[in-house]
C-alpha cells in the first residue's frame, strides 16, 4: 500500500527519538513551496513527507507560500498548488500561509539585529561581494562597510524601506563569520532592494527579505518542530539554526532542520527556471503541456495521484543523493491504471480490412468486458460488419519469423469477435497495402464453442467501419534526448554562493517528444468527459485530453503496456 504508515524511516525515527526524549510534545511540519511556477514531479517527495510525516504522528502541517520574490510570483501558481496538493490527497491542516505574512516581524528582527550588532548595512555590489566571500578553500574578508556604528546602519536600513536608494546599491547583511569553512555562514544577506510591486502587499515594502532569513523565523512563528527539506540545504542548516537562535526572543518554538536526498529523475527537466523557458520560448504548449512534469501536466497526460505517492514511496527516503529511472514511475503508473482504466479498442495507425464472405448490409452486435479482471465493471457493445480498420503494423504481406499476426493464408483471432483468415492484399500504383481481405469463420463466434479452435495466430484489436470515431493520438517520449536529469536550479543562497554556471539545455531537447497520429476507436471514446483513462487494448493507456472536440476527440498516451503483444483472451 502507497505511503504506509506503519513502517519507518531516519526522518521517522528521528522524530520518535525526539518525541521519546521531551524535546518536542506533538508534531507539526509544513510544505513550503514557492508561487513562481506549477509544482513538478521532482517537489512531490517533500510534499508528500512533510504531509504523511504530520498524518503519522497525529499531527499538523501549514501549507505556507514563500512569496519572498515578487519579481516571479502569481496567483495563478497559488492556486494551481493548492490543487496539486489536493490532487494528492492531501490537506493543509495546520492552516495556509505566506511568507508575506511575516514581513513585519523580519523587519522587527532586523531591526533588533541591528541594534544588538547581528546585522550591518553594506554596500557592496553584487560582484564585489562575491569576490569578498572567498572561496572553499580560502576565507572570506570582511567588508569595508561591516564595523559602521549600529546607528548609521539602522538608519540606512530604514531608508532602504524609504525607498531611498536604487536597487543593488545596499544589502542588509547578518554579521556571523567571513573565515568559517562553512561559506553559507560569511555574512550572508538578509534583505535586498527591490522596486516591485508585491501580489500581497502591493507598494508597502521595496525591500524583500532572503529566504535563508524568512524561512526559519516562519517556521517558528508557526509552531513549526520539524523542518524537513532536501539535501542541498544541509550546508544551510547551522544558518538555520543561527537565526532561530538569535531571534528566538520574537520567536514561539524552535524547530529542527532534517535534509533528505531529493528527487532526481534520468531524462527529467527538473528546473523551474527551465521549465519556465520551455514554457515563454515556446517549446511546448504551457505549464500542463503534458510532456512536462509539472504534476498538472502529468494529470492532464492521465497521471494518478495514487501512482506518484506509490513512485515516493517506492523511492524511500535516504541522505544519498541517486537518479531514479523514469521507468519506475511509468510502472507504478501502469500498475495503478491497470487495475482501474475499462478497456477500449483504438487504431493508431489505420489499415482497412475487408471480410469478404460478409454481407454487405449486415451489422452484428458483439459483447466485450470492460475489464477481464473486474466483471463489476460491466460489458460494452461493439459492432462487426464488412470493413474494419486494424493497425498497419498487425499485417505483412511476406512476414518475418516468429509473425503471429495477419499475412496471407494465416489465421488470427479478433477481440471479442471472430477467427479470420488472411487471403491477400490490394496495394496502390506505388505499391503500399491499401486494404487486406479476409475470411471469417462464421462458426467461431465469441462465446460460441467454434470460438475455442485453437489457432497459432494472435487475438488483434480491430475497429468496425460501421461506428468508428476519428481521434487523435498525442504519443509522448522524454524531453531529454540523454539520461542525464536537469536538476532543480539552485536556491537564492546558493547562487550566490557559487554563481550562476547553468549550462544550456536547449540543445538536450527531444525533438521527437511528440508525435501526433490520426487513428479510429470505438464510439465509447468519443461518449465520455475530459480525464477519462482507456486502456487501448494491445497498445497503451490514453487519457481524453480538454482539446477534445464533439467531432474529434483527443488522447494523450499515458504510458505504454509491458508487453505490447500480449496474450489476449478471446
């Protein structure tokens, strides 16, 4: 079962620790995403361990915004979010919130800071303080600008929220250590300059604190006992502590920082920042494109909340960092809609088929089930008649060895309907197959005792000319043309620590990541709302797609079958 309760795991056991020893009476975690893009796959592992650990323990997590950028934030993400986590089956039970709600007591802190000599004003440009930083190997210096009495900083800094200076000009700074081997602990920033209006606040504040700064007094202000985050930010948390520490006298608890190795998936674009491009420059059609792998892309393709807390689950949860193959979470996909999805006959790539000892005029009704493991899922009726459509790819004229399927003087089964005998092909001027013509055994009827001859041929899918509805099949591969993942982009912090250094991906890019194929299915396809997941026997499972129209529905190919030929029952 996904997300199980009942076993363990460090983080777990950590927080019993925890709980055992007096350090913590109750458990409250939080989900802290920020509103400057959709949630992707590469977020789900945090979402869901921060949620799950809260249901675990009896406890509560907030769902709070870290809306420290406005230059990149939307309401339109907010939302979006909110109904991912939904989608999930996740609530915020702790309460929502936002960064924002925080902004006057970060300036309180800061000011206080001030006042105690924690922090200073500096007035290094973006260059120069990196330079000044130092490397891993090398100590940083101090600024010329960090001994300035306490008052002249306190003034700067409130005519920072003035508005006084441009932007880039001043940096409010935490005055910790510019020799630490730790680089994250050399004085770094706490607030930026920054003319932007806010989606929350509108005009009230041009300047923005860091989300090393925001963060922990958010979780502390909340009630927060455990803050669980991904690796990248281990280095982060002696910062973490730091300012809990120094501001706990404005504070109401202090939580613990627990890292965990995050999501990284081969052939994956797992950056917001390259999402975003993929987005404004056109490459796909938005957020929910569903070669993406934002989560509401991933829903759109016919993705299941169920299958992704299955794939975390799968993954467990380690301190090593690894690269999960997307193959798992294709087959925790599969497994999920497998169980669930009715089946449906669909032709991707049409090939007529004439049956010519069949009456012109004559149109049988046939029974299938929706499912051969869920007889509760009913029956659905399916017509045969004189022409039918099956896949170019089930017939060769002179077959290689080991073809099972149509080619002349061979027999094969179709789904739920007769045995039928290839006699031949009719082909145009340049030579391609046009039609195939065949025989039908008119006794071997499904569920009739001809139906039980034994045959060497295959069981085929097949669409009958007299209702076939015209679609349109969106098939999907990976973005990436390598194995290599697109990591997340680094936080605010880290890059300014280390640089930008981001090396294009553009030219990584599958040009082949969508094909689009017109092909005819079952009237059932055509006759059920948007989200509605098929299995298309013998070839994939389809989602309908919004796109859909009354004269031609849409499919997105969800993920493919293991065994494409498998054994089909008649």
């Amino acid at each position: 079962m996904a997300n199980d309760t009942s076993r363990t795991n460090f983080i777990w056991d950590a927080i019993e620790e925890d709980l055992k020893e007096g350090r913590y009476t109750e458990v409250h975690t939080r989900f802290p995403p920020e509103p400057n893009g959709y949630m992707h796959i590469g977020h789900c592992k945090a979402l869901i361990m921060d949620f799950l650990t809260a249901e675990k323990f009896g406890g509560k997590c907030n769902l709070r915004f870290d809306d420290t950028n406005p230059a990149k934030e939307d309401m339109e993400y907010v939302r979006n979010i909110e109904k991912d986590i939904r989608w999930l089956g996740f609530e915020w039970t702790g309460g929502l919130y936002y960064a924002s709600d925080y902004y006057d007591k970060c300036y309180e802190i800061a000011e206080d800071w001030i006042k105690r000599g924690l922090a200073y004003v500096d007035e290094l440009s973006k260059e120069e303080m990196r330079a000044y930083r130092g490397t891993l190997t090398e100590p940083g210096r101090n600024s010329p600008w960090r001994d300035r009495p306490w008052e002249e900083s306190l003034d700067l800094f409130r005519r920072m929220k003035a508005g006084e200076f441009e932007e880039g000009t001043r940096t409010l700074r935490m005055k910790i250590d510019m020799a630490s081997p730790n680089i994250v602990m050399r004085d770094p920033a706490m607030y930026r300059i920054l003319y932007k209006e806010h989606w929350r606040t509108g005009n009230k504040w041009c300047i923005y604190p860091m989300y090393d700064f925001a963060h922990p007094i958010g979780d502390a202000l909340e009630g927060v006992t455990h803050s669980l985050c991904s690796l990248e930010y281990e280095i982060h948390r002696p910062l973490y502590d730091w300012v809990v520490e120094h501001a706990a006298n404005m504070l109401v608890s202090k939580p613990r920082q627990i890292e965990f190795a995050r999501l990284n998936m081969t052939r994956t674009v797992m950056s917001k920042r390259y999402l975003r491009q993929l987005v404004e420059g056109g490459y796909v059609r938005g957020w929910d494109d569903p070669r993406m792998p934002t989560l509401s892309a991933l829903r759109r393709r016919g993705y299941t909340g169920t299958a992704i807390r299955e794939f975390v689950d799968r993954i467990g949860m380690s301190k090593a960092d690894s690269v999960v193959d997307l193959a798992l979470l294709e087959s925790c996909v599969r497994d999920d809609l497998g169980e669930k999805s009715p089946r449906a006959m669909a032709v991707l790539k049409p090939l007529k088929v004439e049956f010519t000892n069949w009456p012109e005029d004559k149109v049988e009704e046939l029974t299938v089930e929706n499912h051969p493991d869920h007889p509760e899922m009913g029956t659905r009726t399916v017509h045969f008649s004189r022409f039918a459509w099956i896949e170019q790819d089930d017939f060769m004229e002179e077959p290689v060895k080991k073809f099972q399927r149509m080619y002349p003087g061979f027999e094969v089964r179709l789904k739920g309907a007769y045995i039928v005998r290839c006699d031949g092909c009719e082909k145009d001027e340049e030579g391609n197959v046009t039609k195939v013509l065949c025989t039908v055994d008119l006794d071997s009827a499904s569920g009739t005792p001809g139906a039980d001859r034994k045959i060497k041929g295959k069981t085929l899918h097949f669409v009958s000319e007299a209702d076939a509805v015209p679609f349109e099949a969106r098939l999907y591969e990976p973005l990436l043309l390598d194995e290599e993942p697109e990591s997340e982009e680094p936080s605010e912090a880290e890059e300014e620590n280390a640089g930008s250094g981001k090396k294009d991906f553009i030219s990584r890019l599958n040009p082949d990541s969508m094909t689009v194929l017109r092909g005819v299915a079952e009237p059932c396809v055509r006759d059920c709302p948007d989200g509605t997941t098929f299995q298309f026997l013998r070839t994939g499972y389809f989602c309908k797609d919004p796109d859909s129209t009354a004269e031609l529905p849409v499919y997105n190919r969800t993920v493919g079958l293991r065994d494409t030929f498998a054994k089909q029952k008649g």
